[in-house]
C-alpha cells in the first residue's frame, strides 16, 4: 500500500457528513469514480487497496472492532454483485434525473451514496471483516471486470513454505499462495510484507 493509504480514511468522513451541510463535496465522488476506471484497465483493483477512503477507513478504523468472521462466499458471486451494481446505478440515475441539473441537489445524490454505502460498508466490516463490503462493492466489482486479470500476483513455489502467513494478512480472505488468476485482489501488498520467505511479487 502507499504511505498515504491510512489518512485517507476521513475523506468518506468528510463527503458523509459535512456533504450534507456542503452538497458540492459530493461532487469529490466523480474523482473517485475516473481514478479507478482509469487505473483498473492497467492494475485492475489496485485503488481499492490504495488509494481507496472507504477501504482505508475499514482497515485500520473499523478494522479496530470488528468481529474478523470470515467472509460469507455466496457475497463474491456475480449472482450478488451484478444486480447490486444494476441496482445501485439505477437509483443512481433515478435520483440524478430528478434534480433537474441543479447543481447542488446533484452533488447531494452523491452525498446520499456515499452516505448508505458508508453505512452499509461499516455495519458489515464491524460485524464480519473489515474488507466484507469491498467482496461486493459495485465499483470493486467494474474493476474486477475491467482489468481483474491484470498485474497478477505470482507465487514462486520453490520459495513457497507453505507458512500461510500471507493468507492470513490478506484483508481480502483470498487463497494467496496460489498461481490462479485472483480479480478480487486489491494490489495492498500486505502478503508480500508477511511473506518470511519473499515468495511473492506482483507481475510487471
């Protein structure tokens, strides 16, 4: 991860809360949205496991109380993910075309979004994983699909000790030591860190 990645967590603080007093900080959504399209068509969910606000502020804010269960699958499924993406555009849309173009009531759409999902991401890192709503995140979910197969984590097995140190760091409950195509990692680098034997490396 960057050096910055754990600050960034009081930007969804600030859009949450001070966008409902200031609607033109929704607007700070729309920078969010452009970063990870264009960085998912190189690093795929790279931005969720760095440069995202809402992944910091569960990492290490909610990540303090959490219950650390493990992730329920059924969450990683498209069957999940697509029409919660559908979803969650729709009223998106909706909400967009019923302001009429006023500035102000635009940004405070993005406010309101950002706000639920807020809620939605904390409720569920407290109770599950810090990392629960990132499983089903529609927005984790367009990289997934934009650039999941892109600079992939690679394991050398002669290196591999089989310690399961890297699983256990990864906030993403993936099977790390593995070879397989992994779309849902973040690119945090947390693995690579634990790894005693310096196994893994993400590929150039």
């Amino acid at each position: 991860m960057l050096k910055i990645t754990p600050y960034l967590g009081i930007l969804v603080l600030i859009v949450s809360i001070a966008g409902l007093w200031f609607p033109l900080l929704g607007y700070f959504l729309l920078l969010v949205f452009a970063t990870l399209l264009i960085t998912s068509i190189f690093r795929g969910r790279w931005f969720c496991g760095n440069l995202c606000p809402r992944g910091s502020f569960n990492d290490f804010w909610v990540g303090k109380i959490t219950r650390n269960k493990k992730i329920p699958s059924f969450l990683k499924s498209y069957w999940v993910r697509i029409p919660l993406f559908m979803l969650m555009m729709g009223f998106m849309g909706y909400r967009l075309l019923s302001t009429q173009g006023l500035i102000n009531q635009i940004g405070m759409v993005f406010v309101i979004m950002c706000l639920v999902t807020t809620t939605i991401a904390l409720f569920a890192g407290a109770s599950v994983s810090p990392r629960t709503w990132c499983t089903f995140c529609p927005m984790g979910t367009v990289q997934n699909i934009i650039g999941g197969n892109k600079y992939q984590l690679q394991v050398d097995d002669s290196k591999c000790i089989d310690c399961n140190k890297c699983e256990k760091s990864c906030p993403m409950q993936l099977e790390v030591h593995t070879n397989n195509e992994k779309p849902d990692c973040i690119k945090c680098g947390r693995c690579i860190t634990a790894c005693p034997t310096k196994a893994l490396a993400f590929e150039a």
